[in-house]
C-alpha cells in the first residue's frame, strides 16, 4: 500500500478500489431550483440561485481519517450529471453501467429520477439539444464524418487554471468587490448596465453559496467531534471545523486552511458547470510557499504534515471521475481523469527560479502516491537547479507516465506571442493535457479536435467522404488530373481551409449560445476582471480570453503527403491511379505499394528534411487557417497539437492512408511521428519535432516510449535529464514518456488482471492500462520502442 503514512495508505486504498458511480443528487437539484426560479429571474441569477440551492441541500462527507473535505459526488467516486448540458437518455446510463470499460454503477433509483424528473425538465431544454438543433447541414455532415469533433455537445467551458487571489482573499472579501462594481455602474450611459448588474448580483449570490457550504461542513465536522471518541480524530474532526469556518468565508491563514481553500474552490467550479473535465490548482508549489513558509518558521508546519496534508490533497482529486461520457465524445477523451494538471517548478513572477521547498514536496507526493490524478507535471526553465531535475526524471523512469516535462521559456514565449503581460506569461502554465494559459486570468474554451488526415482522405475523393457516403468537401477535382505535387498541396489547404470555416461557423453558435443560456457566476468572481467588467467567464468576462483547435495527426499527414511527393511526382515509382486503387483495397493486392510507402519512403522522426519539411509547411497552414481569427466574445483562436483518446477514432473513421496505414487503425498522436517510423532513435525524433514553430502554438505533446534499461543507473538517469534540455534548448513545448517494453505491455493485454496496477501515458494523461480499449493499448504497444539514443 501506497502512503507516508498509515491514514493516507488507507484513503488511498479506498480511492483506488472503489467503484465511480453515477450521482444524481446535483441533476435533481439543479432541476428542482431551475423549477422554482426560471422565467422569474436573469439567467445569470438564475444560475446562481441554482447553484446556492446545491450547496444549500447536498450531502456532506467527512470520511474516516480524512483530512481535507468535499466531494463533487455524494461520496468518493460520485459522478454528478448536469442536464443543464447534456440530459442523458435512460439508454445512455444503461450504456454508462454496462459497458466493459469507464463504467459507472447506476442504481435503479437514479434511473427513476432521471426517467420521471430530469428528462422531462430538460430533454428540450439542455444544451446539447440547443447545439445540434443550431447547427447548419453542412457543419452536421462534417461532423458526421469524423473531420472535428465538438467538446461543448456534452461538456462546457471552465478548462482553466486556478490563480493565487483566493489564497489572498476570502469571498466576504470578493463580495465586497462586487458591491463596490455595482456601486459603480453608470446607469444613464451605459447601455449594458443593467446586464453588468445582474452579472455581479449573480457572482455574489455564488459568493454566498461557497460560504454556506464552508459553514456547513464547519458545524457538520463539529457535530462529528462531539461524538467522537477517538482523542486524536476528535481533535483532527474539530481542526477540520476551525477550517472551514475559516474558509471559504475568509482568507486561508495556515498552510492546512490554505489547501483546503483551494479544494472549496475546487469542488465550486467543478460542480457549477462541467468544465470539461479540466480545472486545474495551476502553480500550486507557488501559491502554497508562503503559507508553508510562515508555518514552518512560526513552528506550527514541519514537513513530514505538510506531506501528508498534499497526499490528502492528491487523493481528494482521484475520488473524482470525470463526468460520464457517451457517444463520440467518450472516444475523444475515454477515461475517467479528470485532468486537473498541478505544475511544479518554473519560473517567478520576477523571472527567478521558482523551485522551492513545497516543489520538491510535491515531487514526493507524486512518487509516493502514484495516482492517475492529479495529472503532474514538472516545468524546466534554464534555472532550474540540475538536482530537481533529476528528481524528476527519477520517478519519470520508474515507467507510469509522470511527471510530464515543459518547457518554461517555451510556455512563457507562446503566452507573450498571443499578447500576455510578461509578468502574467512568467506565472502561466500548462493545463487539462498540454494547454498553456496565464492562471486565474484567462478564460480559453477548447473546442474540439480536427482531423487533419482525413482532409487529404477527402481531397483525394474530390470531396467526397466515403464513410458518410457524402458529398461533404468542395470539389477540388479529380487527383488523378493534378500535374504536380503542388497542385494537390493546393487542394489539399482548400479543403483544409472550408472545414475550419465550418468548425468556427458552429463555435460562434455555440459560444453565442454559452453567453446567452450558460453564464458561470461562480468561476467569474475568481478569474480576474470579470467582477471589474461585470461580465461573467463566458461572455468575455476573463482579462485574457481564447479558442483552441487541436490539430490531430500530423505524423500520418506528413508521412501520407511524403509517399505521394516522393513515389508519385518526384520518383515516379507508381501513378496517383495506382495509389488510389491500392487505398480503394486496403493495399490488398497492392502490397508492392505498402512496402514502398511503408519502408522506402522518408519519414518525419528520422531528422530527415524531405518529409520535415512537409511536416513544417502542414502545421504552418494549419497555423494560418486557424489562429488570429476573432470569436464572437472576442477570443482570439489559436492552435494545439494534441489527441487525447481521439486518434483512435479519427483513424476509426478513415480508410487507409497513402503511408501504409491501414483502414480503421489510429492516426498518429500528438505530434510524435506514425508509429515504427522513427527509424533512427529519439535524438532524430526530437529535431524532427523541433523543426515545428511549437512558439507559435497554445501546446504540443510528444510521447516517447523507452526501455527500462536504456535508463538505468545514474548514467541513464543523466541521460535522460540531458535529452529533455536538448528538446527544450530546441523551443519543444512538452515531452513525457513511458519506460516500458513492449514485452510486458503484451502480457498485460493477455492477462488485464495480473496487471491492475500498470499505468501507462496514453497522451497528456496517465491511465490504468487494463482501462484502455484495445486499439489504444495496441496503439500504446506499437509505439517506436527507443532503446539507445
């Protein structure tokens, strides 16, 4: 059992072996106060009626030895719903409890509250009806086919980093803000006015809702000791009633209160709203300093507590599945972590060195642990000291995925490239997978992957998707009639070009939707500027507010465009007709070709200019397709490079590629190369990858895969520590690894119970391999395996 101690060995335990279920409490809640109140109020007060309501009337828990308190569920392991977004059908939650993988217990009674309350309030009502009743023909066909998904058809925006203000202000304090905005408010001029009004009235009615849920569990953990009578848990239970009778309500004074602010805060956002899987605590090591600092010296903190404090912490994250998944979006994100990503390291606001004690704590929890959340990850800036590193990269090599490794300066350049203050891109981070963003300041909406393989699939059908049996491209004409490699390139961005047209056609929609039906009063009073404008997260509200597209699949596009320049054009070694024969039969019959393009065609990965460059010049037009356009709150779009779960579906969508992949199977993840074409070792992959302009990117994730002995013994370690300032001195944004043969993998996929406990990095997450579907293990197993560099 895993722990430094014997209270968070227990938890743990309880964390990893009990069964996610679905919690209905919040949806029958939430549907009880939108009853009462709509039609009666602003949507803005509205929301935040129903939100006071939950906090009002949920259940408290305070499990036994437990330190830290709050639960997004009923219990550990309770995943709440919210109709409000997308209202589950009974068949869905039979698909949530009898599906083989990422599944829930639903009890018979939360099947009859959902049949008899929750679908009759809100199957017209919710978002995801609003969305695909909103949508043109032509975006629904585009969807259809695989070419983007849509993350807000049953999640919302929130994929966000916490800042340090709450650490500083308690929300009686941020009320008082509030009042002091609506004082303000000039009523005879501004025609917006009355709207700010019901925003702020909205945050401080949300303010309320937190305080009265902090003095609820005050006096419930008060109730609690008095019967108590354990000496030691009676004097931890009414500890835990001096807390919260603290916090919220006030600011954190101790190190202990200071955690358990931010995991009010926690619970608050994640359960306002289901910000799609993703709030994370940020720069923790940063806000936790000074609190650790002035308890340490006064005498009150020693490390050995603080320790187990942020092992109560981490276990407090795994007791939260992500909310449950169907459909296309569960094969765009098919597991239960909830990506809250802690970053560790870095630089200060003063571009100092940002290692401190609380860093290297947080480093020993991490090892200690080993929990799938929170996802962990380290940032290496050029002064960072040698011995952090390589505690890093010690418990990087002990083979489960984490910590994942950043690049500061990278982070830091791609924050001021997109119009940061230097002082807000110093303290920015990585969050959800690999997203960059300035905590507590940014409001930035992910919205969906695009499948950028599937574009050149279309372009070589004219347009023509034959997974759908549709028309759903422009006719860019018969690829066979192209007379060069640049003409097909040339369709090729055109189409590119018509679908992202599509996909911000339909962002605008729904983010116009999101403004008008889904305001979020409670992560507006914590996000800066939203209280000063009197605009909540989602109108515009954040002082710094984005779009992502994550682009998917740049290895099997470069590598596809290769075989068609090198074999087709350049050497002429088979014609466009015999490829698309050969694409048309799965290379069956064509098997002359797959070797060709298989094997005897440059790959990116190899540190190899003929396909690099391909490479360079797709994510540049990608680049400009997307990023610099304006959304309707007046976002700006950016780019990302990064798959989740979902290069397995986009490749479930496609035929075979003209690189050898055959139809059906996963396209390329993140921006590692296809898998088995990196030839020539990690080093070579790693120039491949820098030669992408990751600076102007919102993140890019590159997987490695290598062989425990390749980093064994301090030379090994060294190694390692030396090949992630390579990548880094080279501008790459992000690399993690998983150090594991491809033996062991094999026998984990024959015999899943032997092997409960293997966790592997699938992409910017850490997840049991025994929870993955099997063409992601597959895709896991086939993954280059570097065993020199």
């Amino acid at each position: 059992m895993r722990g430094s101690t014997e209270r968070t060995k227990k938890l743990r335990e309880e964390s990893v072996t009990t069964q996610p279920y679905i919690s209905i409490e919040r949806a029958r809640l939430y549907t009880e106060a939108y009853k009462k109140y709509e039609g009666t109020v602003e949507i803005p007060i509205l929301r935040a009626l129903a939100f006071k309501h939950f906090m009002e009337n949920r259940t408290l828990y305070i499990g036994d030895g437990e330190l830290i308190v709050g639960e997004k569920g009923a219990s550990p392991q309770g995943a709440p719903t919210f109709p409000e977004l997308c209202c589950h059908t009974l068949e869905d939650l039979d698909v949530m409890h009898n599906r083989k993988l990422i599944n829930f217990t639903v009890t018979d009674e939360v099947r009859k509250i959902q049949s008899e309350e929750i679908i009759p309030y809100w199957e017209k009502r919710s978002m995801r009806h609003k969305i695909m009743n909103s949508m043109s023909q032509k975006w629904k066909d585009a969807y259809a086919a695989g070419i983007f998904t849509e993350f807000m058809e049953q999640r919302a925006p929130g994929h966000t980093a916490a800042g340090d203000s709450f650490y500083h202000k308690g929300f009686s304090d941020f009320k008082k803000d509030i009042d002091e905005a609506i004082a303000s408010l000039d009523f005879l001029n501004d025609p917006e006015a009355w709207d700010k009004k019901a925003e702020l009235e909205a945050m401080k009615i949300a303010c309320d809702a937190i305080i009265i849920y902090g003095k609820r569990y005050s006096q419930y953990a008060f109730e609690l000791a008095k019967k108590e009578t354990d000496t030691q848990r009676k004097k931890e239970l009414l500890q835990i009633a001096e807390n919260c009778s603290v916090v919220p309500e006030f600011a954190p004074k101790t190190f202990y209160q200071a955690i358990q602010m931010y995991w009010f805060v926690h619970i608050g956002v994640t359960t306002e709203t289901n910000p799609w899987d993703a709030f994370s605590p940020g720069r923790l090591d940063q806000h936790l300093y000074p609190f650790y600092k002035k308890d340490v010296e006064s005498g009150i903190l020693d490390d050995n507590f603080a320790k187990e404090l942020l092992e109560c912490l981490w276990i407090k994250f795994n007791n939260q599945p992500a909310p449950p998944k169907v459909g296309i979006t569960l094969k765009e994100s098919g597991t239960y972590t909830d990506f809250a990503n802690i970053n560790t390291g870095g630089i200060n606001k003063d571009g100092q060195n940002g290692v401190n004690p609380v860093s290297y704590l947080i480093l020993d929890v991490m090892d200690e642990m080993k929990l799938l959340q929170p996802s962990s990850n380290v940032q290496i800036s050029k002064k960072t000291p040698m011995g952090f590193l390589l505690r890093a990269c010690e418990i990087a090599r002990k083979g489960w995925g984490q910590p994942a490794f950043y690049n500061t300066e990278a982070i830091v350049q791609e924050l001021l490239n997109a119009g940061k203050s230097l002082e807000d891109a110093r303290l920015g981070c990585a969050t959800g997978c690999v997203e960059t963003g300035c905590v507590g300041k940014e409001a930035y909406w992910l919205t969906g992957y695009f499948n950028i393989p599937k574009i050149l699939e279309i372009t070589l059908n004219n347009g023509f998707d034959k997974y759908t049996n549709k028309q759903i491209g422009l006719k860019t004409g018969d690829p066979r009639d192209f007379k060069s490699y640049e003409e097909l390139y040339d369709a090729f961005i055109k189409q590119m070009n018509y679908f992202i047209d599509i996909k911000i056609e339909g962002n605008n929609i729904i983010e116009r939707l999101y403004q008008k039906y889904m305001p979020v009063p409670f992560i507006s009073v914590i996000t800066d500027d939203c209280i000063k404008k009197g605009k909540n997260y989602n109108a515009g509200g954040a002082r710094y507010n984005t779009m992502y597209i994550q682009g998917v699949g740049i290895g099997t596009i470069t590598d596809s465009l290769a075989a068609i320049k090198y074999n087709v054009y350049d050497h002429k070694k088979f014609t466009m007709d015999e490829l698309l024969k050969a694409l048309e039969n799965n290379f069956e019959g064509y098997e002359h070709i797959k070797e060709l393009v298989s094997e005897k065609t440059p790959k990116y990965g190899n540190d190899d200019d003929y396909a690099d460059d391909i490479m360079k010049a797709v994510f540049n037009s990608y680049y400009n397709a997307v990023t610099g356009r304006r959304s309707v709150r007046g976002a700006e779009y950016r780019i990302d490079m990064l798959p989740t779960t979902c290069h397995v579906y986009f490749g479930e969508v496609m035929g075979a590629s003209p690189n050898g992949r055959l139809a059906g199977k996963p396209v390329s993840e993140g921006i590692s190369p296809e898998k088995g074409a990196d030839v020539n070792g990690p080093t070579a992959v790693i120039k491949s990858c820098a030669k992408m302009d990751h600076l102007k990117t919102g993140g890019t994730l590159l997987n490695q895969k290598f062989t425990p002995s390749l980093l064994a013994g301090e030379e090994g370690l060294l190694n390692l520590a030396n090949f992630i300032k390579a990548y880094f001195q080279m501008d790459g944004h992000h690399i993690q690894f998983n150090v594991i043969d491809k033996q062991t993998l094999i026998k984990a996929q024959q015999n899943p119970e032997e092997y409960r406990d293997l966790i592997v990095r699938v992409a910017g997450y850490s997840d049991h391999f025994r929870n993955l579907s099997k063409a992601l293990q597959d895709e896991i197993i086939e993954r280059t395996e570097q065993s020199s560099f």
